[in-house]
C-alpha cells in the first residue's frame, strides 16, 4: 500500500485495519481527532483539479491532525494555465521535497498514471478520478456504516441514482462486498446504470419503492448532470418523482435505516430536505469521520513508504 489509488483488489483485512486505526483517532467521549506528530517533517500536496468541498479539506485537515506540512494548489492559478504539462507539474513539486500528492481528476486514470511516473519516494493518494473510483469516500462510508450498525455481515444496502457516472458507487460496492454485507442492490434507471454492472456483484432494480424493501443502509447519489450529454439528461422534477428519496418512501426500507449521501446534495432532485436534514440521516456524520479515514490512510501510506 504504498499508494492507495482504488479499493479493487484490497483485502478484507487491508479494510478493516484502515477503520480500526482510524477509530483510533477518534476521542472516545467528543469524538474529536487530536492532534498526534506522526507525520511531522513530511510535505504533503493537495492537487485538485476537480473542484471539491469535503474531500480537500478534510484531507487538509487530516494532515494537519498528523502534522504534516500540507498545501492545496489551486490548479485554476497555477502555471497548467499556461501549458505546463501535468508530469511537468508533478516534477517541480517533486524538487520541493514532496512526500505525498492527493489527487483529484476529471479523468478516469489521472491518480494511477501520476503514481507510475511519480518519484520512487513519492505516495499517492486518488481523491477521486472521473467515473472511476474515489476510494477514500468509500471507506469513510464504511466507517459510518460500522460506526452505526456494527458487523457488516446481515447488511443489505441500496446504492441509488445515477451508478453510472458515479465513482462512489463502483468503490463503496467494491468495499460493501470486500467486507461481506448480505447484499448490495443497485436502484436505478436503465439509463443510469453501466452496461457490466451485472458483473458488479449487486442485484438491481428499476423501482425505488419495491427496491427499498428490507433495506439497512441507503446510499443516494448525486445526478451528475456535469457527466452526461444534454441528450440524455433526464427532467429534475421527472426524476424526483420516481427516484427521490421522500419521508414517505423511507418508510418502506427497515425502521432504523440510516440515509447515507457522499455530497454534494441536490435537494428535490434525489433526495428531500425533510429526509437529508432529518433523524435518520448520517450525511454530516460522513464528512465528519473523512477526517480520521483520511488520517489513517495517509499514515498507513506513508508508514509503507519508510518501510515500517
Ligand atoms: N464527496 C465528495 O467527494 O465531495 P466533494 O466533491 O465536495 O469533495
């Protein structure tokens, strides 16, 4: 591990030590993250060329936790604007003693193709990479859903919306069954779900009200309107009506189901307000615990990195 670019083809125990050490993290009376010198002297870069709310700052914040130094490029002032190349780029930073990229990129691929041309001292860590994988997100999903239901043996989860163009659905139903939950169900329309994705290990369905029958956990997902030609872009109040998650329709999953959404949130688009904002959601509870995740995946990078 000495990158962490996707979950696909991590072990079981791989995952549950990345959330075991990020419990570690937590305080256990205000769950708050103390500050611990773990990482002091290291130089860490946040290159985002996607924009991002939370995954860059709690990024930056986890750094900081472990106290190293860390800075995010605003890719938009930087000299890419003027033709500078992306491996150009990432050979500057590199002569400024840099220890770790955490990477954010419209294309598929972008992490893993710096990771191969990076620096033999230099780890890699994918924020998110086109429709591929955003394998960070999914493991602070994971985190959430023991932190909230324990064992992920008898689970079933629904992943719902727009799977197709979503790179928090590919890494969190990688994770969900690396880790063995009872079933992950996919509920979408024929339109938003990829060609292979009976190769995905979910069972799927195509109606949200009889796909949310006997469900622990619901995972919405944003529709990417950014991802999709204007030909295919479905009507917003269309596609609420049928996929939106309302009170009512939270009432067919089980009783104590939690709502789980990775943001940004389209109120009235895919899920309701009274439902984003209301007893079952643990959408901030998400953001929160990206901190420690965050934390315990660059420690365990850089600790591989030093070969301890
Ligand atoms: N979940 C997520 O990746 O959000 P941001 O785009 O704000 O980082």
């Amino acid at each position: 591990l000495k990158h962490f670019l996707t979950i696909e083809g991590l072990d079981k125990q791989l995952l549950l030590e990345i959330l075991d050490l990020a419990d570690s993290f937590v305080g256990s009376e205000d769950r708050r993250i103390k500050k611990i010198p773990l990482l002091r002297g290291k130089s860490i870069v946040n290159l985002f060329f996607e924009n991002s709310t939370r995954t860059r700052t709690t990024f930056e914040l986890a750094a900081r936790r472990l106290s190293a130094d860390v800075l995010s490029m605003s890719i938009a002032t930087s000299s890419t604007s003027k033709g500078e190349s992306l491996l150009d780029t990432i050979r500057n930073l590199e002569a400024m003693y840099v220890d770790m990229f955490v990477v954010r990129h419209g294309i598929s691929g972008a992490a893993h193709f710096i990771a191969q041309h990076a620096a033999s001292h230099v780890s890699v860590i994918n924020a998110g990479d086109g429709q591929h994988a955003h394998p960070t997100q999914a493991m602070l999903d994971m985190f959430t859903i023991r932190q909230m239901k324990g064992d992920f043996a008898n689970l079933k989860v629904a992943v719902v919306g727009d799977i197709l163009h979503s790179r928090v659905a590919r890494s969190d139903i990688q994770a969900l069954n690396t880790l063995g939950v009872a079933e992950v169900r996919v509920i979408a329309p024929k339109t938003l779900l990829p060609a292979q994705v009976e190769t995905m290990g979910v069972t799927v369905s195509h109606d949200l009200a009889d796909g949310l029958k006997d469900i622990d956990v619901i995972i919405m997902l944003r529709l990417q309107k950014e991802r999709m030609s204007a030909a295919l872009l479905p009507s917003e109040s269309e596609y609420f009506k049928c996929f939106g998650l309302t009170e009512a329709r939270l009432k067919i999953a089980k009783p104590d189901a939690i709502v789980m959404h990775p943001g940004p949130i389209n109120r009235g688009v895919e899920i309701d307000s009274n439902v984003a904002d209301g007893p079952q959601s643990v959408i901030l509870k998400q953001v929160s615990n990206g901190i420690a995740i965050r934390m315990a995946i660059m420690a365990m990078v850089m600790q591989k990195q030093e070969g301890v």
